[in-house]
C-alpha cells in the first residue's frame, strides 16, 4: 500500500510540486524503509500514531498498515492536497500546521501517543526538544534524522558528539539508534547518511528537581559547554563559589565533556 519511487514522482508531477530545499524535504521512496521504519516504531491497533512531516504520505501509509490510527502534521501548504489525496482514504487525520506550534491536546484529543518523524535537519533538534520538554501526552519518539544530529541525540559522556543536547535529551528520555538510512531511499538523494532514533520518555526526570532545579543545572550546562575543551576550572571560574569542586566531589581539572548529568546535578547542587 505504500508509494513506490514511481508513484511519488507521479504524485509530484500530478501536483505540480517540487521537493523544498528551503524546508529540507527529501521524500522516503523505498517501501521497504518505510515499512522498517513503521515495524521498529513497534505500534498497532490500539495505538495513537503522530507522524510529524507526513510529506506525500509513503511513511504515513506504511504507519496505516500497522493497524495504529495515524494523524499526520505537515507544515508545507503545497503538500496537504496531495497528502489528501493518499491517505484520508486510510482514516488518516491531517493536520495543516507547524509543529513546534501545534496544539497537540487538540490534535490527539487528551490522548497519549507516539511519534514516528522523518525530519529534517534544521528542525530535527529543537523539534525533539520541544516535544520532551512540554508534550507529556508523547510517551515515545521514532524518528529519523541525518547522522550528525542522531548522535547528537543519544551521546554520552566522552563521545565525540557529546554536548549540552544530549544531556537535555538524558534528562526527559532514553535514547539510542536503532537503525541507518542510506542517502539512496530519499528524492532528493542527501549527501549524508541518517539514522533512525528512538527515545522513550522517562517516568520521572533523570534528576530530581528537589536536589537541583532544571532551571539551574542547565544553566549550568550551558555555561560549562561553551568552552567545552577547558578545564572546568577555567570554564566555571565564572560561576563557581569557593569550594564547590570540593563539596561536589568533581574533580577542577576535568573537561565538560566528560561529566555525566548525575556529576553536573551534584555541581549544581553544590554551588
């Protein structure tokens, strides 16, 4: 049921549309990916399914086979006569508007849900962070962005990619990639690879509020990781109190990067 590579470019031709460089869209074309993609989201009947980005509606299609019920938002106002046409047929609920302004109470009804997204690069980030942070309704995430960002996302302390996104992902959810995505599925083909991530919302945040506020502990993040190179001596000398390496038990000498949320929790605490 899903669109092949064919029939999406009929679809484009049909419409008189062209992918947007300027919104970053590189269509899925494979309905083996989407079909992956749809099996690795692990939903089906008796699911709420939230497709960010639904584009022309191949994943949306594939979400459809699972037997979830499937809401679709896409921001492109060129795309929604189009995406109409594929999925309303299916039970699809679409939705014209932008999601990091979306009343998602509205568009899932008070009901919990799970997100399946192929984002674009410049939204992909503070997309994620978006829904973590203010859309508790959303337990989980799928979602597939390019490689640079997906690590991002799930990095830890010492990766390469590790940084102030990573710890505000580890303190709403668990994270990790479950799959990659070869430039050769897409039309527009990237010049990169992408990644499929998946993050499970955490009961509770991973520091309590009580020890420190979120407020402060990421301020203090923030602050660390715009020298991450530097000795947190020198990248703290700013806000630090006397004594506050000592009453945190972190070591003075050690970089941003290699410290833990716990570890920058017991540093804002001890401030």
């Amino acid at each position: 049921m899903t669109l092949t590579r064919t029939e999406l470019v009929a679809l484009l031709k049909e419409h008189g549309v062209t992918p947007s460089r300027a919104l970053g869209q590189n269509f899925v074309v494979d309905p083996n990916t989407v079909r992956r993609i749809a099996r690795l989201a692990n939903v089906g009947p008796g699911d709420q399914v939230l497709e960010i980005g639904a584009g022309l509606g191949s994943l949306t299609l594939a979400l459809v086979e699972t037997g979830a019920e499937v809401h679709a938002i896409e921001v492109d106002r060129y795309l929604i006569a189009p995406l109409r046409s594929v999925v309303e047929a299916h039970g699809v609920h679409v939705h014209h508007v932008n999601a990091l302004e979306a009343d998602y109470d509205a568009v899932l009804n008070g009901r919990t849900a799970i997100v399946v997204a192929n984002l674009p690069y410049n939204v992909a980030t503070p997309l994620v962070l978006h829904l973590l942070e203010s859309q508790p309704l959303i337990s989980r995430m799928l979602v597939m962005v390019q490689k640079e960002a997906g690590e991002r996302l799930v990095a830890h302390a010492g990766d390469e990619a590790y940084g102030a996104v990573s710890l505000r992902v580890q303190y709403f959810a668990e994270a990790k990639v479950v799959g990659k995505v070869p430039p050769s599925v897409f039309l527009p083909q990237p010049k990169v690879d992408s990644v499929l991530v998946s993050l499970v919302r955490r009961d509770q945040v991973r520091v309590d509020p009580a020890l420190v506020s979120e407020d402060d502990l990421f301020s203090l993040i923030r602050t660390a990781f715009a020298q991450r190179r530097k000795m947190l001596r020198r990248s703290l000398a700013s806000w630090a109190s006397e004594g506050v390496f000592e009453r945190s038990g972190v070591d003075e000498t050690r970089r941003p990067e290699e410290l833990s949320l716990e570890e920058f929790a017991a540093l804002a605490a001890s401030r």
